[in-house]
C-alpha cells in the first residue's frame, strides 16, 4: 500500500447507516490506522452506526457535511448523496451541493432508493461493489497521485 499517513476520506451515508458503516469496515480492514475516517451521517442514527463501524469521528446534519466535506482528500458514499431531496428528503440541497462542489475525489456507489435508473451499471450486491471501491479505486487513484 502506497497510502500517505492521514489521508482524509468522509463516509456520507443516511437513513439507517447500512452502507456507510460496511465501507467503514472495508476500510478499516484494508488501510487500518493510515487513513482518517470521518463519518458524515444525514441523521444521528447513520452517524452512529457508522461510528460503531470504526469511524475515527462523526457528525451529524447538513451544517456538519457543508463543514467538513471541504477538509477532505476523499468522499465516498452512495451516489444519492450528490441528489438533492434523496433518502427521503434527508440530503438536502445544501448537502449535494457541498458534496459536488468540494474539490475531493468523490467515489460513489451506484445505489439508490430513488427511481432513477443508470444505464451501464450492473446490478451487484453491496459488497462487491465496496470491495472494489477499496481494493481497486481508492488504492488506484492514490497510487497515482
């Protein structure tokens, strides 16, 4: 692993956590303590779980994500937290415009709630996705940087 000590990578996730705290762990297991895992939660409840998951700090609410998503070196989450009113209404505008419009590397998982559809995406289950945004994208990109 070519990873710089302290790289800074925000976990966004809402509703009930699920997502963000099976990337925590991913994450966790692959790159241990040389990264900073912060956890970004839509609601206290996605906070916590994801604390629970081994995130380094957490917060909760859209000032929080506004704050702190341009502090980052990478954002990861599902690609609903680009969507304004997505997981019911809880990704406010203000949050996906903080989010699009941060200068970090955003890697996101094709999942959603929404009824929207993206073509060329291959249906996969949670984890596949995750493990490669771990053991391929992120390990890529800052391979390269």
């Amino acid at each position: 692993m070519n990873l710089t000590l302290h790289k800074r990578i925000c976990v966004i996730d809402g509703q009930g956590g699920g997502i963000g705290a099976t990337l925590i762990k991913y994450l966790k297991s692959a790159y241990g303590e040389t990264i900073e895992l912060i956890a970004l939660g839509t609601n206290a409840i996605a906070t916590a779980q994801m604390l629970k998951a081994g995130a380094n700090r957490g917060a909760s609410g859209e000032n929080a994500i506004c704050h702190t998503v341009p502090l980052t070196d990478c954002i990861v989450g599902p690609i609903a937290i680009t969507w304004a009113n997505a997981m019911l209404g809880e990704v406010t505008p203000r949050m996906a415009e903080a989010v699009t419009s941060c200068p970090a590397l955003k890697i996101l998982l094709p999942l959603s709630q929404e009824r929207t559809r993206i073509v060329g995406i291959v249906n996969e289950p949670l984890p596949h996705f995750v493990q490669r945004l771990v053991e391929k994208e992120i390990k890529e990109v800052w391979n390269h940087v």
